[in-house]
C-alpha cells in the first residue's frame, strides 16, 4: 500500500494531500465506499451532517480495520444550527452518528452572511478544540472577509478552507490570501462534477504525455497547487485512480493549460448561498 504526502496545518496537526469525498452517497453507500477507500490507503474522509451519511460514513471506518488514530474524519456544522449552543449541540449530535470518541476537522459548512451567526458558531468551534472533541477547526465556502471577522473577533484563524475549486475555478487570489495566512485550501467537485471537464481535448493529450488519466491530471493540478483535493468516488477502481496520483509531475505548461479555459462556478455564491 502506497502511503501519500502530507499537509501540516497552523494548529501543528498533519492531514493527508488528498481525501474521499462522500456526498451524495448514502449510508450504506459511504459505509461500503469508505471503508474500501481506508482498505486502499485513503487516510482522509470528507462528510457532512447535510450529507445525511456520517453514519455510513462511521460504520466504514469502523469496519475497515484502520487505526482510528490513522484516519483524518472530517464533518461540517450545517446553517440550521449557526449559533454557539446550537454548535455545541450539533456537534455532540454528529459525534454520536459517526459514533467516535473525537473529530479531526469540523468545518462551518456555509457562511451564511445574512444569517450572520458563524463568528458564535465560531467561538464553539474553538471551545471544542479546546476540549479535545475535535482536533483541527476549519470553515467552507468562506471569503476572506468572512475570514478577516473571525480572525478580528476571536484571534483564532481556520486550519482549513474547503472551497469550490477545480479547472473552471481556479481561485488564485483565495488561495494566495490561504497562503499568506497559513490555511490549507482544501478543494470540493475537484474532477468539476456535472461538467465535461474530463471529457476535454487539451487535458486527455496531457494525460497520455504521462500515461495518466484525465482525472489524475486534473487531482494532480490541485497537489501541485498546494490545494488538497476530495474526489467522490463510489468505485473502487476509480477511488484507486484518484490516489495514485503521486507518482508524476505535471510542467508548468501544463499546470497552466489545465486551467486554461473560461471560468465559472458550477456551484453556489459564498456571499447569497443559503443552505440550513
Ligand atoms: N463544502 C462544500 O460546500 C461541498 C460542496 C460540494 C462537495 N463537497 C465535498 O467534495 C466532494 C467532491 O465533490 P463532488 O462530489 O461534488 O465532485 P467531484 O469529486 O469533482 O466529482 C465526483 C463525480 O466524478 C466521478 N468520478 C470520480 N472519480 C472519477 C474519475 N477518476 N474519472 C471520471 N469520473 C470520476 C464520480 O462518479 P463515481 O462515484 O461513479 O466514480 C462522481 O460522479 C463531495 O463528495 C463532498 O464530500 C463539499
């Protein structure tokens, strides 16, 4: 079994360069495609309470035999329950479904800026750390604004900003305001989910200059630009795929003809995003 490189975040905690991402699997599901992935090498699990699968999610670690201590977990507040109890409760109510003693990274799903709760949201997140129920805490979908406030209000920043990018959004600016604040820019539909990404001319030819596939291509893009990419996948030929993508070296051509294309996003705004 291949073991991968590593991320340390600003809070001293490692995390692995890339991850499963579990949405939309349900629990039976995440459970069979979670603990293949583990079986396969994966040490980095991405779910959500919104995914509606922390339960498979858990029974997958569970049953994959790896240490517990060896897997990053990952679960992420959903907006209904921005505020500080209701974190506090929320989280205790994912700790239970994913039935483990802790969590590494908690994530603030969404910012939800009309809301205009996540600083309390916050503040609880930073309360868990402190008592050992989650070990890294870190926000989603956030702008550096967002970020700035937190910074501002609590002095403590994310580990972790895991946001919309791949190919069609490259996201350079956010992921040089990550950079200058020690964030790790974690990359969600990393393949572009629902476009034709893969199916693009220009990246198949750099796939066979390398004897790869277009999407090692493009999950290799994201290791090379310092971002950690979570590609779904409920296959475990294709999950084997995603994780062998170590092994080559993209030129800086090439990482610039990935994305070079019209941008645009395949998912919601950040700043009028509403999801409870
Ligand atoms: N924080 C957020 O707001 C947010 C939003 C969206 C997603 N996410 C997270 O990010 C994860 C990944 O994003 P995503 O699922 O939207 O998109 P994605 O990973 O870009 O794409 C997943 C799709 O690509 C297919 N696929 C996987 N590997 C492939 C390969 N090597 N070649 C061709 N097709 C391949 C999968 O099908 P098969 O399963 O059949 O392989 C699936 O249909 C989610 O699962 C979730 O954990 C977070």
């Amino acid at each position: 079994m291949t073991s991968i490189p590593t991320h340390t975040l600003n809070d001293g905690t490692t995390i692995p360069a890339m991850g499963l991402g579990t949405w939309p699997m349900g629990d039976a599901e995440a459970e069979k495609a979670v603990s293949g992935a583990l079986e396969l090498g994966y040490r980095l699990v991405d779910t959500a309470t919104n995914y509606r699968n922390e339960t498979g999610t858990g029974r997958g670690i569970a049953r994959s035999g790896v240490p517990r201590e060896e897997v990053v977990v990952t679960t992420k507040l959903p907006g209904r329950h921005h505020g500080y109890e209701e974190t506090l409760a929320s989280f205790e109510e994912s700790r239970q479904r994913l039935g483990l003693e802790y969590v590494d990274l908690y994530l603030i799903h969404w910012p939800l800026p009309r809301v205009g709760k996540y600083v309390d949201s916050w503040k609880a997140m930073v309360k868990l750390r402190e008592e050992g129920l989650v070990r890294s805490i870190g926000v989603s979908n956030f702008t550096p604004e967002h970020i700035g406030r937190l910074e501002k209000e609590t002095g403590v920043l994310p580990s972790v900003n895991q946001i919309e990018l791949h190919p069609l959004l490259p996201q350079a600016e956010l992921r040089a305001f990550h950079a200058e604040k020690g964030i790790v820019t974690e990359s969600w539909s990393p393949l572009g989910r629902g476009s034709r990404l893969l199916d693009d001319p220009g990246i198949a030819a750099i796939a066979e200059a390398h004897g790869v596939t277009p999407g090692q291509v493009v999950l290799r893009w994201h290791t090379q630009l310092g971002a950690l990419p979570i590609p779904k996948s409920a296959s475990s030929r294709r999950q084997q795929e995603n994780f062998d993508i170590f092994g080559f070296e993209l030129t800086p051509d090439e990482l610039a003809a990935v994305s070079d294309r019209p941008h645009r996003r395949l998912g919601g705004d950040p700043e009028v995003h509403e999801e409870f």
